[in-house]
C-alpha cells in the first residue's frame, strides 16, 4: 500500500464506534411455526438499537452491557390455500412480541470462559483459551519427526 498525497477523491473514515446503532430486526412470534412460509407478519420487520461498531482488537467484539425490552405490536395474518378455491389471507390477530434493545455497549472479548474446554484454562487478558497440560504440549514438541503434533483445541498430542 503506497503512501498517498493529498487528494479531492479521499475520505477519512469516521471510527464506527461501539455503541448502540439502529439494526433491522424480523418478527417472529412462538406462536407459530418459524418455517411456514404462509405466516405473515405486518409489519416485517424494523429497526431496534443493537450494539455494533468497531473494537481495536480482532479478539474484542462489541457486545450488550445493558438492554432492555420492548414490547412491539404487529398483526398476523395467515395465507390459506385450499384445493379448487382462490387463496385467501385470514386475519389471525395482534401479537404483543417483546424484543431486546440495547442500551449500553463495550468492548469486551469474543472467547469467553465458557468457550473453554474442561481440559483448558481462560486467560482474560489474551481472551483466549489454553491447555492446562502445557508440560505434554511441551513432550509433544519432541515427538514431531514422528508425525505427532499438538492440537491446542484438544489439548492432546496426535498423528497429522
């Protein structure tokens, strides 16, 4: 990437920072079935501040510190379709569909302790993972003419 002068054509980018932005959310009700294509929601969807923007790490996501719910009316409407009749859409009520809206965002890790294995530790400060037998990746590290590698996820040594 060369170095570039001054330019009429250049824009410098505003940081999208992390915060809570409006994203377009689609309704749904449990009510009925998610894959019935005959299910009509009106409206369809809208727009609902959610966190989004940029961390200054690819470790870090932008993540819910704080939300709330809000309740959304919409109306159901079903398609019928019956053999030797014309089609018809049918009326099936007002749902009341309560949906998170975020209030307030961080910076905060993507991998969580949660995400660790029984055989793994969680570092906070890297955001990662990582083996509780790091003597056996050390033996591991031996073995490779052998074909052995050391598979972090598993924190086993194994054949390629």
């Amino acid at each position: 990437m060369a170095k570039s002068k001054k330019s009429v054509n250049v824009i410098k980018p505003v940081p999208a920072l992390c915060e809570p932005e409006l994203q377009t959310i689609h309704f749904h009700s449990d009510e009925f079935n998610l894959n019935d294509p005959n299910i009509i929601y009106q409206p369809s969807c809208t727009r609902v501040k959610k966190c989004g923007g940029c961390c200054n790490s690819p470790l870090l996501s932008c993540q819910s510190l704080q939300s709330s719910i809000t309740n959304f009316e919409v109306m159901v409407f079903k398609h019928e379709i019956k053999e030797n009749e014309n089609s018809k859409i049918v009326f099936q009520g007002n749902y009341i569909i309560p949906v998170e809206i975020d209030t307030k965002c961080k910076c905060a890790c993507t991998i969580k302790e949660k995400d660790c294995t029984q055989r793994q530790s969680y570092d906070p400060m890297r955001c990662k993972c990582f083996c509780k037998n790091w003597q056996d990746e050390d033996k591991c590290g031996e073995n490779i003419s052998e074909g052995k590698t050391w598979n972090p996820s598993t924190c086993e040594c194994s054949f390629d």
